[in-house]
C-alpha cells in the first residue's frame, strides 16, 4: 500500500470511526452513520488538510464514496 493510500485509508478510519475492513467499494454516503453531512464535511477537511489540496465545491458534492474520493483526490495530484 502506498504512503497516500494509507493516508487516504487514515482519514475514513480516523473521522469516520470505522474498521479498516469497512473500507470497500460499498462504503458511500449515508451508507453509515457516521458519514451523514457532518462527517462529510469533516471527512473533506481532513483529506485537504493530509494532501495539502483545496477541493471545489462540485467536487465535495460529487464526493460520494470511497472509490469516488480516490478518484478525486487523483484530480488533484494525489497519486495512489
């Protein structure tokens, strides 16, 4: 696993209080309690305080999963 990958994998664990085995393709929005739109938020600011990125407002929105996120974050420079 890559150092950003683990970094990435950190910021669902840490903000999202999970188990790194919850950490899937069918991790989404909504799909757990603690990620409703304050853990959204949070979740965000914490991927851009790790990257050192400032993610655009469509991008937060689009921001749905965790396979998502990889993606978005590529967007930005992060590579995994």
């Amino acid at each position: 696993m890559s150092e950003n990958r683990k970094k990435y994998d950190d910021a669902f664990i840490e903000v999202l209080e999970i188990e790194p085995e919850d950490l899937n393709e069918k991790l989404e929005y909504s799909s757990i309690e603690t990620w409703d739109s304050v853990g959204h938020m949070a979740l965000i600011a914490e991927l851009e305080d790790v990257f050192e990125v400032s993610l655009e407002m469509d991008d937060v929105i689009d921001f749905g999963s965790y396979h998502t996120g990889l993606k978005t974050m590529e967007k930005y420079g992060v590579a995994f």
